[in-house]
C-alpha cells in the first residue's frame, strides 16, 4: 500500500486486523480502500466524518471502492458507535498503540 509520498511497511498492513481477523494489506488485494483514521469516539469531527461515510457509502462502495475504519478504542466501544451511524458491518481496525497511524505518518492532535 502506498501513500502520497511513500510506501507503508508490509509488516504493519498485514499486523493491521480487522474484526473479522482480515488484514489491511489482504483488504487492499482484493480492491481500493478508503482507509479512515479516527481520532476517539468523543470527537465532534471523528463523528461527522462517520456521518458523512454513512450517507455517501453506497456511492462509495458503488464505484469499487471499500471502506475501512481506523480508531483507537477498544473493538467494543467502537462497534457501538459505529452501529450508530449504521456502519456496524464496516471493516474497522483497533489501533489503541497507533502503530498504524504512525506508518502513514499521523502524529497525536
């Protein structure tokens, strides 16, 4: 996987678990992600990008493009908000030690 200006160590993507135990690196084989990095269930911001991709995820999707969650809270609490903006069913990865976030490069805010 490729950023703008590099590209992500294999290791992490396939470190990179999803809930249903699929790796970032396998997800983007299989086609483009839009991969969302979320800072904390409590951000006003973090919450409108999730309503944002519930509206416009057919569109998304439609076009041949998967979509991916990146947090850093506990796969429960999570799911639980994610639910709330019917993307419970999203591929979503916990990332509570940033070692993602840290491989594309995003520092804390």
């Amino acid at each position: 996987m490729e950023t703008a200006n590099a590209t992500i160590d294999p290791v992490v993507l396939d470190a990179a678990r999803t809930q249903a135990n699929q790796s970032l690196a396998e997800l983007s084989r299989q086609q483009p992600q839009l991969v969302v990095f979320l800072r904390h269930a409590g951000c006003t911001f973090c919450r409108q990008a999730l309503d944002d991709i519930s509206k416009h995820r057919q569109a998304i999707t439609a076009g041949g493009t998967g979509i991916v969650l990146v947090h850093m809270e506990p796969d429960a609490v999570a799911a639980e908000l994610f639910a709330r903006y019917g993307l419970a069913d999203v591929p979503r990865i916990s990332d509570p030690e940033r070692r993602l976030y840290q491989a594309v490069g995003l520092e804390r805010g």
